[in-house]
C-alpha cells in the first residue's frame, strides 16, 4: 500500500503545491487528533477526509454523546466536527485547529 504522502504527490491532477497542501493536512490532522485514523481518497477532483475512531467508546462517552465513530468531508470540515467530539469526549475547552 502506497504511504499516504507519495499517494496525494501521484496524483496527476493535483499541482504539486496542492499535493504538498494534501500532505500536510494529514500530518497535522494524524497529529492532532491521535485517537483517529485520519485518511484522505485523493483520486476525485475535490479529496474526501475520511476519520475513523481508533477506540472503542467507554459507556459513559456514550452516555455523554459521543455516537459519531465514523465522519466524511472537506480537511476544514472534519477539523472543526473532530474539535466538536474532542470537546465532547474530554468535556473541556480545544482549540480548534483550522487547516488552510
């Protein structure tokens, strides 16, 4: 299986500052948010972010409102829905990290 980094620069209809942009949006998204597998379908003309949880959710996540397991879009959208269920799931104050 090709590494996420060389798939997005083997794309051909993705300059290659748009690849870079692709390539660091995974880094800091897999940085960010560790407990998700962060993955990026690149062979569309617009990449679809796809994030899975790596855990399992303990009762009382559940009880608290964490029932997404499982989210799709733009890298900016699934940034700001992965803040929301970081906040929900540690019931504190995150930043929310917007990548451009």
């Amino acid at each position: 299986m090709t590494p996420p980094e060389e798939h997005a620069l083997q794309q051909p209809w993705f300059s290659e500052a748009e690849a870079e942009q692709a390539v660091h949006q995974l880094a800091t998204l897999q940085q960010i948010y560790p407990d998700w597998k962060i993955a990026c379908v690149s062979d569309l003309d617009q990449p679809i972010w796809y994030a899975i949880l790596r855990t399992t959710l303990t009762e009382g996540q559940k009880v608290a409102g964490n029932r997404q397991t499982f989210m799709r879009s733009s890298a900016e959208a699934l940034t700001s829905a992965l803040a929301a269920q970081e906040k929900r799931q540690h019931n504190c104050p995150i930043t929310n990290h917007f990548i451009s």
